[in-house]
C-alpha cells in the first residue's frame, strides 16, 4: 500500500466516523434511578436532552438524596452512551477505539 493509498483510507475513515458521530446524536440510551423516581435521557453523542423526576421522590427535608438519584442516573446514562459510541465506531476502527477518538 502507497501513501497515496494510505491517505484515501485515512480520509475514507474520518469521513465514515463523522457520519457516525451525528447518527449517535440521533440515539438515545436511559439511565434510571431510585426504581426509575429519576429518569436521564442522553444521546450517543454524551448530551443529556431528557430529565425526569417524580415528585414522588422530592422531598424538601432529604434534598441530598434527590442529588445522589440524578448522580447516579447521570452517570448510568452517561456510561450507555459511551458504551453505545465505542460499540458503533469500533465497527469502523476494526476494534477498540482509543477513548480520545470519542472525544470523551
């Protein structure tokens, strides 16, 4: 393989794992807590677009528990999404995809 065969790779690959960038953007994974009293909706691009809460689980005398249920559906969320994002890039990269790639 050439250079110039090199480079065509490399340019066919960027392009293919931008196009599944912005597809990521399009889906959507849940991370829940407190038997679902807290809901995080969050693409594969890491963006939260989506919060939840049952007014259930607001209780004004326990407000760090509320905090520790939206931690915790955040990072559920948070860890779908990355997870969700290796999988469809590795297709790509023929494997892992070293966490920089992801931008995360």
């Amino acid at each position: 393989m050439d250079f110039g065969d090199l480079m065509k790779q490399a340019q066919r690959m960027s392009k293919d794992m931008s196009k599944v960038q912005q597809e990521l953007r399009e889906r959507y994974v849940e991370g829940t807590a407190g038997g679902g009293a807290v809901k995080i909706v969050m693409n594969g691009g890491q963006e939260v677009v989506k919060v939840g809460v049952d007014p259930e689980a607001l209780d004004p005398d326990d407000v760090e528990m509320l905090q520790d249920l939206l931690m915790a559906a955040v990072n559920q969320a948070l860890k779908k999404s990355k997870d969700l994002a290796q999988q469809e890039l590795g297709k790509i990269a023929g494997g892992a995809v070293p966490p920089g790639l992801l931008g995360l």
